[in-house]
C-alpha cells in the first residue's frame, strides 16, 4: 500500500501559478500510476492529469490541457502537478491517488474507479 500527501495550495491571483506535490510513503512510487483530480463543492471529482507507472505516458483532461503539467521525481517519491495560468473555475480542492494494477485501456486513468489510494487534498483558492 501507498500513504499520499498532497501539499503547496494556496491563494493566487487570477493569472498566477502554484506547484502542487503529492509526496508517497510506504512503497516505491514508480510502481504506481498516480492521477490529479479536483473537486468544488456541490461539484464531482473531477480528473485533471495523470503519469502511467512507468512514467511513459502522461494523460490530460482538455479543460487543463496546456496550462497543467503532471511530473514526476522518482528519487523523492514525489509527484507535482504545475498549475499556470489560473482562473477563478480552477477553485477546488485537489487530490492525488495512486494505483498499482495494471491498466490496458487508457480510459483507465481518466476516471476516480479507476485508483485505489488517495491523499488528503490541498485547497486551491483563485481569487483577486
């Protein structure tokens, strides 16, 4: 099993940038897919950017596409999701999960079923 921790929201102004980390303990992190999701209140998790577990192929969801870029430091266990260019919609909580098994079909790393582990979630607050 894997423990998550996200950590580096905050409040920016419309236009800024913030780097989120999600920091892996209780395993080697290279052995797991890892997504970034959000969610608003009253609103779903939604799916934003993943890195399949051999760190080979990385998925977006068009809303983020070209303004958040997933990464991955193998040598901290650590996973960043930059955030540029941000928005008042991009408000939300965000969480990271991790998942070991598999996945044959890329729709695999779009969806909140589709990951076994999840962090704690840091706050994002875009607002001037």
């Amino acid at each position: 099993q894997v423990q998550l921790v996200e950590s580096g929201g905050g409040l920016v102004q419309p236009g800024g940038s913030l780097r989120l980390s999600c920091a892996a303990s209780g395993t080697i992190l290279d052995t797991y897919a890892i997504g970034w999701f959000r969610q608003a209140p009253g609103n779903e998790r939604d799916f934003l950017a993943a890195s399949s577990r051999s760190g080979g192929n990385t998925y977006y969801a068009d809303s983020v596409k070209g303004r958040f870029t997933i990464s991955r430091d193998n040598s901290r266990n650590t996973v960043y999701l930059q955030l540029n260019n941000l928005k008042p919609e991009d408000t939300a909580v965000y969480y990271c999960a991790g998942d070991s098994r598999p996945k044959f079909y890329s729709s695999a790393y779009y969806n909140v079923q589709g990951y076994t582990y999840w962090g704690q979630g840091t706050q994002v607050t875009v607002s001037s």
